[in-house]
C-alpha cells in the first residue's frame, strides 16, 4: 500500500491556503509558544499570540474535514509572576471562529527533571487541545484502550450497591455509572491524561516531542490511508510517524535547516513512497 508524504518548506500562513478544503483528516501540531524559541522562531509576544495563531486557525479548520480533528499541543507561560492567559484567550477566539473545543488531554511528561523558581515549581504536563468543526467526527476508541492493571485490583474487589447500578450523577452531570461492567475485563479505556516520557535523544530540535504522543492520537482519531497535517513540522515527528502507520501527511516548515533535516531523512529511508518536495 502507497501512502504519501508531502513536506513544504514555507511559511504555513501562506503555504495553507494552497491546500484543498475538507482535505484532512487529523492536524496535530505544536506551534511555537509565546516568547519561546527566539534564536529560531522569533519569539511571539504572549500579547500578540492569539493575534498571530487565529488566520491560521481559521486556514486549519477550512482543510479539515467536518469528521476530523485538531489537535493542538501549546503551554502557557510564566510572567510577572502569574500566569498568562494567552491560551485560555485563543480558545474563547477559536469558539469565534466556529471551533468546538471538544475535550483536552493533559501530557503529562512523567521524566520531567525537577526545577525551582521564588514562587512556582517546574511544570511537568502540557495542554493537547481538541477542536472539531462538527460534533460528529471520527473516533477509534478502542484503538487506545490500556491493561485494567492496579485499578481493578483495588477498585473491583469491594463493589457497593451502588457500583453494581447505573446509580444517578450526585452532581447532577446527568452521567451515572455500573461499575461491575469492569468485572472480568482484561482492557479499559483510558482518562485524558497522557503519561509519556519527553523526548531525550533527538538533539537536533529544541523542542521534539516523543514520537508515542502522536501516534497515539493517530489511532484514536484516523484510520489507514487517512491524511495527517502537521503545520509545524519542525524535525517531522508528526510526518515520520503517520507514514509508519501506513497514513497520507503533510508537513509544513518555514526554517530551511529543519525542511532538509526532514527531506534526508526520508530519503535515507526507502519504505516511503510518493515524496514530493516544494
């Protein structure tokens, strides 16, 4: 089976509005947090970030299609003391702009070295934040599903009444639950906090993230011969990682070192077809 790969050099403010509406089916991406990576990106101001990433939201959700989704992995930042809201106010902008901030997941970088600061602790998660255009967009749950494990050893030995009843929300959230379902399951889903380790031996680019994170969002979200979007391809984690999972993608880098890093890559590896270069 042929799958292709296609990376473009460009700035992607530009280089998306060449592609095809509804043409995607999964954007996963991390694009350069406010006031981070100034040698290479250029630093956007947390005052400007929502200013600067809304065209090219919009662009994402014209090439989307209406059963895809959007992942967006971003952090806030420490200034002055407090956090900045800068991405608490691109989601409100985004909901402008039609998006349904469907879910978040929480990555939580389970190596993180420790740190301190006067009045702060080093963070160790990051946000993923999931916009869709349509309520109805794909989902491959059980793709993702993990070992019952400790859980239930420990949860399942004492069931109350209660747990062996669909029994009312006490919050009035209108969600009840049976947990005796669980009982002689050997998988269960999971939550929406990821435990991954960072990425510690690409050294190449500042800011990798472990090839796991988005591969495990390839197979909640896609199916085989779908099409991946990675806007900031930065060292073509996202790319690498669609096509060993037999997907389409397209990557979009606007810093030439980091474009050719990727091409030679994919050029010393033969199992890739139909690679074609802007």
């Amino acid at each position: 089976m042929e799958v292709a790969v296609d990376i473009i050099l460009g700035d992607c403010r530009e280089e998306l509005k060449k592609l095809p509406s509804d043409s995607v089916d999964l954007i996963f991406t991390s694009p350069p947090y406010a006031d981070r990576r100034k040698d290479t990106y250029g630093g956007i101001s947390p005052d400007r970030y929502v200013e600067w990433f809304l065209p090219i939201s919009l662009e994402l959700k014209r090439v989307l299609k209406e059963s895809g989704t959007f992942i967006l992995n971003i952090k806030e930042k420490a200034e002055n003391g407090q956090r900045h809201t800068y991405v608490i106010e691109l989601i409100l902008q985004m909901k402008q702009q039609g998006w349904l901030w469907t879910e978040e997941f929480v990555w939580h970088k389970k190596n993180s070295y420790p740190g301190k600061w006067p009045n702060r602790f080093r963070d160790a998660w990051e946000r993923l934040l999931q916009f869709n255009k349509s309520r109805r967009f794909k989902m491959f749950q059980e793709e993702v599903m993990v070992p019952m494990g400790q859980w239930a050893e420990a949860r399942l030995k004492r069931l109350s009444d209660t747990d062996k009843t669909r029994d009312v929300s006490k919050v009035g959230s209108g969600f009840g639950k049976n947990i005796s379902n669980w009982l002689q399951r050997d998988m269960a889903y999971p939550t929406n906090v990821i435990h991954l380790a960072t990425e510690c031996n690409n050294k190449n680019h500042s800011a990798a993230f472990p090839e796991s994170l988005p591969e495990w969002f390839i197979k909640l979200f896609t199916e085989v011969n779908d099409t991946v979007l990675d806007p900031f391809m930065g060292s073509g984690t996202t790319i690498k990682v669609a096509r060993k999972m037999m997907r389409n993608s397209i990557g979009i880098e606007i810093l030439p070192r980091y474009y050719e890093m990727v091409r030679e890559d994919l050029d010393k590896d033969i199992t890739y077809q139909n690679l074609r270069l802007l």
